[in-house]
C-alpha cells in the first residue's frame, strides 16, 4: 500500500505558513512518516516538469498557501489542481487573499511605479520590471504582475480551508492527521474552532461598554490590566472571529485582527463589524460622530485587513 | 444609526464608491408626498452619476 502523495505550495505568500507547518513539530515527523512529499519548492528541491509528470489526480492533497497575483502562481495552481485529488488552502491569503489582497485598492501600474520609482530611499531612474527584458544574452522573462489579488477558491475548486495568518500549527496537525486517517469532512469544509476568539480569551469583560476614544498601537498602549481589550477601545475583532487559535493576540496585549476569517453564517464581515462600532461608541452629535471616524484612519484596512479579495466589494473602484 | 450609516459611508468612499449614492430619511407610511419627493430626488442624483462602477478584477 504506497504513501499517499502530498504536495505543498506557496503562490503570493510570505513563507509563514510553511513555517507553521514546520511548527507541528513532533507531528510532522509522525505525518512525514505516513505520507509521500512530491512537492515543497520551500524545503524540497522538486521542479515544475517533476509537476508535469504525474497523471490527472495522482496527487491525493495539495496544500496551498498565498494567494495568486501574479500569471506563474495562476498557472501552478492550475497544473496542481489538475493534479491532484483535494486542494486544502493553507492561510488567510489562500482562503481569503490575505494581506497582499488589500493591495485591490490599486492597479499593478500604481503599484510598481510607487514601488520601483517613488519611496523615500529609491533612486530617481529606476525602471519597475517588465515581462519581457531584452539582454545580450537573451530575452529575460518574468511572470506578469496581475492588477488583482485573488484568493485562491476565486481560481481553482477548493476542498478544505486551513485559515490564520499564520495558521495555528495545531489546526495544521489536526487536519493533516485526518487526511491520514481518511477522516477528512465531506468538502468544503472550514479547519476552525465552532466559537469566536472571545471565548478562548482570558481577558475580563464588565460587559460594560461605553468606549470613549477608539484606539490604535500606533498611538495608545493597552491598559497594564486583564481587561477586554474591545472595552478598552481597540478594535478588536474577537467577536467577529472564529476560535481556533487559543486568542494568542489579545493573550500578548494586541486586539484580534481577524485572522482566522469569518464565520461561515456572515456574508462580509467588514460590513457587518460596522455595526459593532457603531454600537459601541456613544457618539450623538454630527461633531462626535466626525470624531470618531477620525480615530479609525483606515477603515478599510481594519475591516479587511485579511479578506479584501473575498469581501463582497473586492477592492477600489477605479476612477474612469 | 447615523453613526452606523457614517462608517458604510466613509468605507464605501474609501473603496471609491460614490457616498451620494448612500442616503437615508426617515419618511412615516403616512407621508406619502414626502416619500415620492424622496426617491424622485434620490433617481434623479443617481442618474446623475450615472450606472454605478462596481471593482472589475483584472489581470
């Protein structure tokens, strides 16, 4: 009876997911035991063409991380989904565009030009790159840099979703153990705590809230207490977020960013967060209300911070 | 409400929709004249801005 095949992939993606799965420690050990890794461009030395080889479905689960943003990672995922039996999406990119998602607030052009001609330190003349660079030696190519982020179900089906950012190691453990077992839930399925962060948060809770000033780390350090941090005044999206990750943040002083997604009964959490804010802040007045949204600069960043590409407005219109 | 209605407005404007074309009144059943008045002004200031430009992902 061989080893069942496993593939592991990073498209637009910072590497902590991989890390994590490095991070189940002990496990992995038992899981690398139990299964056959044909792919892991971060750890293993395997090449597209080794990809191409294998039959439609040959590969029993490939995990994903990142989302896709540019035309090679559209591409793999595409050749490994072909390939392959169950997708998982490793991640907040890979299930809901992640981080490099809020990047829909601009084209690629905006992008590339603020990056390579306009920050601080770059020098004046600096070209942005192109698909396609003639040199002595040749045409040098590169993938091209798509305007949008997308998640990774918005490009290929997507069986399982391993949310986080990054994701906690032991839900990693936990499904990889289930696919050893055969023991998966029949697709689609969420990888998540059934509660939100607030109940797996130590933090006290009067219950009492009458937030006075909304506040950032950027401005304000949290209180040297146990108190609940959304009562403090800092969006904290506990309440909005599934359980899972054991509140590692709210446990280290910083209020929940949402990590871990949304639950599956909200259609866009961003809006539905709203009336939380606006639930909690006594602001009658034209005056105090202009205050108050003030004190939260980027609310699209708050909101969206992990799921911009999957929220129901995806990214900035573009002025025609 | 108002508060609620602030915050959608300063996320929609942020996302580059037009925040004109969020409006709230408060019109009773039994203000029939108002209500007509209301949404006939609220066609026309959309009209106006024209078919509303929802984000087109591209590559």
């Amino acid at each position: 009876m061989s080893r069942p095949k496993v593939a592991i992939y990073w498209a637009a993606s910072c590497g902590g997911c991989d890390t994590k799965i490095l991070d189940t420690d002990e496990k992995l050990l038992d899981i690398a035991a139990a299964v056959d890794i044909v792919f892991w461009p971060i750890a293993m030395d395997f090449k597209y063409a080794d990809l191409e080889k294998f039959a439609d479905r040959e590969i029993d689960l490939t995990i994903i991380n990142g989302a896709v943003r540019n035309s090679e990672q559209e591409h793999i995922v595409k050749l490994l989904r072909r390939k392959s039996k169950v997708v998982a999406a490793l991640g907040a990119c890979a299930v809901s565009g992640g981080i490099p998602g809020l990047a829909n607030q601009f084209t690629a052009d905006e992008m590339l030009d603020y990056i390579y001609r306009k920050t601080l330190t770059t020098e004046p003349n600096s070209q942005p790159p192109k698909t396609e660079t003639e040199t002595e030696d040749g045409v040098l190519t590169l993938p091209k840099f798509y305007n949008t982020v997308f998640s990774l179900p918005q490009v290929i089906d997507v069986e399982y979703f391993i949310p986080g950012c990054p994701p906690p190691p032991s839900l990693i453990a936990k499904a990889l153990e289930l696919f050893v077992a055969g023991e998966l839930p029949p697709p689609p399925a969420f990888v998540v705590g059934d509660k939100s962060v607030c109940d797996e948060c130590p933090r006290e809770r009067t219950g009492k809230f009458e937030v006075k000033q909304w506040k950032r780390l950027a401005t304000h350090q949290p209180e040297q207490s146990n108190k609940c941090l959304l009562e403090q005044g800092f969006l904290c999206l506990g309440p909005a977020t599934p359980s899972g990750c054991g509140a590692l943040c709210p446990k280290a002083n910083m209020p929940c960013e949402g990590c871990m997604g949304k639950s599956q009964d909200v259609v866009d959490r961003g809006a539905k967060f709203i009336s939380t804010i606006a639930s909690l802040y006594p602001a009658k007045t034209e005056e105090e209300i202009k205050k108050m949204l003030d004190e939260i600069p980027d609310l699209v960043g708050t909101l969206y911070r992990f799921d911009l590409p999957s929220s129901v407005l995806r990214g900035k219109v573009k002025k025609s | 409400m108002w508060r609620r209605m602030s915050l959608l407005r300063k996320m929609m404007e942020q996302l580059g929709i037009e925040p004109e074309r969020l409006r709230v009144v408060w019109v009773s059943a039994s203000e029939g004249e108002k209500f007509a008045n209301e949404v006939r002004d609220f066609v026309e200031k959309l009209k106006s801005l024209g078919p509303l430009k929802m984000y087109e992902p591209s590559r």
